[in-house]
C-alpha cells in the first residue's frame, strides 16, 4: 500500500514540474520570472528574487532569500519575481499634439516590483500591462501641449507620466520610478518650419544685439564728450581763479608799492625844503604832459597863459630862477 501510494505520488509530481514551465514561463514573462525551480524540499532562494509558493493550488507563503523547507508534492512554486529595478523599452507610437502635430515619440520606463503577492496575482502580464499603460498615458499627456512646450516641458511631461502610471499599478504591487523620452520624431514639414523659426530668432537676436551696441556706443561717446566739457569748464574755472588770485595779489603789491612810497614821499616833506622838490616834481610832470600832447597830434589847444600859471604855481615855494630854467629847457626842446 505504501509502495502503491510512493509510485502515484512520484508521477504526479513528475507531471506537474512538467506542466510548469508550459503554464508559467512564456516569452512574455521571462523578463520577470526565471525558470521555476523544482520542489527539492530544500531550496536555497537568491538574493533579490521572491519564490510565490502555492499549497494545494491556494497561495500559501513567499519565501525570503536563502534557507527554506517545502513539502513535496503538497508545495508547488508557482511564480518567481525579481525585486531588482527593471527597464522596459516603450515601443515607438504616434501622438498627436494639442496644435494637431502627429508627432512619433518612444521611451524608456524603469520599474520596481514592490509587492510579489499582487504582482503575481493582480494582474496576468504585468510587463505587457505596464507598457500598454505607458503609451496610453504619453498619448493623452501630449495632447495636453502644443509642440513648442513638448520640447521645452520635458521633465514635467515625464513627471506626469510617471505619477498617472503610479496610480494605477498600485493594484499591482509594482512601483514606476522614472519614465524617459528617448526620441521625438515630427514631420519634415514641421522640422522645416521648426529651422526657418529658430534662424529667424537668430536674426533677430543679432539685430537686437547690433542696435544694443550701437546704442551703447552712442552713449558711450556722449558720456565721453560729456566729461570732456565738464574736465574743460573746470579746468577753465581753475583758471580764471588763478588769473583772479593773481590780480589780487598784483593789486595787493602795487597798493603796498605805492603805499610805501607815500610814506618815503612823506618823510622827506618833512624835511628841509622837502616842499620846493614836490613844487619841482609837480612841475616837471605838467610839461612832460604837455609834451607827450604834441607828440600824439599835431595840433594842440593850450590855455594863453600856459607859461605864466606854470610861473605863477612854480614860483611860490622854489626860486624864479630855477622856474624860468626848466620852462626854457621844456620849451627849446
């Protein structure tokens, strides 16, 4: 009886490891899952991989990494995740932008299984699943922007995508951490359009940039010509200071000549017959200004008593003599 029940044990679990790989490994899953190992009763689990163990066709545990005991043909592994950080490449499709431009744009989507039980249970082909939520969620995230802002909104595009893949794989215990635009694709006639506008802005950034400098240029020289009069005003101004303080100081210098001489004049007034030399300094200017008359013109209107009031005003303090003398030296000369 004992050996009977060995014998049909033995064949059905042969069976079932074959049935296995036929009813869980398929192309499509092989990114996720290895190759399912066979109930040895011993497993040893690796690192970074979770073994979704099945007991009588219910779920029964998940087996961490290292040592682990199964019973035989009762335990059955049914699915093997990996917990590593997994990339999928988004197939090329096409969208169309909110200013109606057909745009050919692919990416690339990295995820994390963070919860085996509805990764293996949740959803049939998680990869598949996963994929086909990244395009539909590009398709309807591009036609919210015209095509100028898909270019420029690069991260926030991606971002977007990001969290609306995040919120409807939480059933599925996987977790999106990045999505990547690799290409964007648009039509030649748009890229045409797309070169004429950016050597247009060209353009017109050199014209700007011209006028710029020709308007710094002209200000440039008018703050030049501008301190240029100003240094000149005040170089004037200094000088007529200087012309000014020399004046000042000659006026200053005469006022002190004439000052001093008024006191020698003085003094020697006070001497003896100091009068008669101021009477014959006086008269000697009278007819050397009557001289320097004849010299500028040829004809001169002089007072008919000329001789006898210089006499008369010459002969009060000194001798008539000398008088007489110096009006006969004025006239013979």
């Amino acid at each position: 009886m004992l050996r009977t029940l060995c014998r049909t044990g033995g064949a059905i679990f042969q069976q079932t490891q074959r049935a296995v790989p036929k009813l869980c490994v398929n192309p499509v899953q092989q990114r996720w899952a290895s190759s399912l190992p066979m109930n040895t009763v011993v497993l040893f689990v690796p690192q970074q991989e979770a073994w979704v163990v099945e007991r009588m066709g219910r779920f029964h545990r998940i087996l961490d990494p290292g040592l682990n005991f199964l019973i035989p043909i009762l335990d059955k592994i049914r699915y093997v995740q990996s917990l590593k950080e997994i990339v999928i490449d988004v197939p090329e499709q096409a969208a169309v932008s909110l200013d109606n431009v057909t745009l050919q744009i692919d990416g690339v989507l990295y995820l994390r299984i963070l919860d085996p039980f509805k990764a293996s249970y949740g959803v049939e082909d998680p990869e598949y699943a996963v994929t086909q939520l990244a395009q539909t969620t590009m398709r309807s995230e591009l036609g919210k922007l015209t095509l100028d802002k898909v270019f420029r909104e690069r991260e926030s595009l991606n971002a977007n995508i990001v969290h609306s893949i995040n919120q409807a794989s939480d059933e599925w215990g996987i977790r999106c951490l990045r999505y990547e635009i690799k290409d964007i694709h648009v039509p030649p006639r748009v890229k045409e359009s797309m070169q004429m506008q950016v050597e247009a802005e060209r353009k017109k950034r050199a014209t700007v940039l011209e006028s710029e400098g020709t308007r710094e240029a002209a200000i440039n020289v008018a703050e030049g010509r501008k301190q240029a009069q100003i240094l000149a005003s005040e170089a004037e101004k200094e000088q007529q200071i200087n012309i000014a303080a020399g004046q000042a100081q000659a006026v200053l210098a005469k006022a002190e000549a004439k000052s001093k001489a008024i006191r020698l004049l003085a003094d020697a007034l006070t001497e003896q017959n100091g009068n008669a030399a101021a009477s014959l300094s006086v008269a000697e200017q009278y007819v050397s200004a009557f001289s320097n008359l004849a010299k500028e013109s040829n004809t001169i209107l002089l007072p008919s008593n000329t001789g006898y009031d210089y006499l008369q005003y010459a002969g009060k303090d000194e001798p008539k003599s000398i008088a007489r003398r110096c009006w006969g030296e004025q006239r013979g000369g």
